[in-house]
C-alpha cells in the first residue's frame, strides 16, 4: 500500500487521488484539503458525517464488551450482599455475559451490511 507524501498515511490504492505532478502519491483527504481535487471528483472520500455514522456503527457493535465489566464492578461494588436482589442480578449479569458473544455473532451480519451502506461506491480508474 503507498504511503501520502502529505500526511504519511499509508492507505489502499483507491485511496489516492490521480494525477501527476502535484497530484503524484497524494490521498484522498489531503486532496481535498489542499485543493487539489473537488469532493466531487473523489467519491471514496469519507465526509464527517460518513465518519461519523461509520464510528458510531463500530461503537454501537463493541460496547456491550464495555458494559459487561461495568455491570459486573457496579453488582460488585453494591448489589453483591444485598439479599436477596444480589444473587438475583448475579443471575442476570450471568446470563447477560454468556448471551453477549452470541448476540455479537448473531449482529455481525447487519454489522457488515451497515458498513457496505457506509462505505462509498468506487471503481478503481484505469491506471491505478
Ligand atoms: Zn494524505
């Protein structure tokens, strides 16, 4: 994969904008940016929101991984000797625990079709 001469990212081809001179091993965002190309001209180019909108999508599929352990700190930390509530949200953080991989695998599907709608359609020019 090359390597920006702008920024030093290193990013597949399709991520580099085409051209000689000024233009050569330039990517997509520092393009834009400097003005070299208009956005739209660079369809593989991610907006902010797109970013956003794709961070949020990863967030949202990790962060049951952030809550098991939170959960499990605050049952810890509070509920553990309250009788008889303690014993049954252990109960219920335990099978939270063992479904959370199963959802995980479960959602992974639409995960990955979240991701296709969020990534921009692009055919590689010729010569890249
Ligand atoms: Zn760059």
């Amino acid at each position: 994969m090359p390597t920006c001469r702008h920024c030093g990212s290193t990013y597949p081809r399709e991520h580099f904008i085409h051209g000689n001179g000024p233009k050569t091993q330039v990517c997509v965002r520092c393009g834009v940016e400097q003005g070299l190309v208009s956005k739209e001209d660079v369809p593989v180019h991610f907006t902010k929101e797109l970013a956003n909108a794709r961070f949020s999508a990863v967030a949202r599929r990790y962060s049951i991984f952030l809550y098991i352990p939170f959960l499990w700190g605050l049952w810890l930390f509070t509920l553990s000797d309250v009788e008889p509530w303690g014993l049954f949200f252990l109960g219920l953080l335990v099978l939270l625990t063992l479904l959370a991989p199963v959802v995980f695998i479960y959602r992974g599907g639409r995960f990955s079709g979240d991701m296709a709608r969020l990534s921009p359609a692009y055919d590689r020019p010729k010569g890249h």
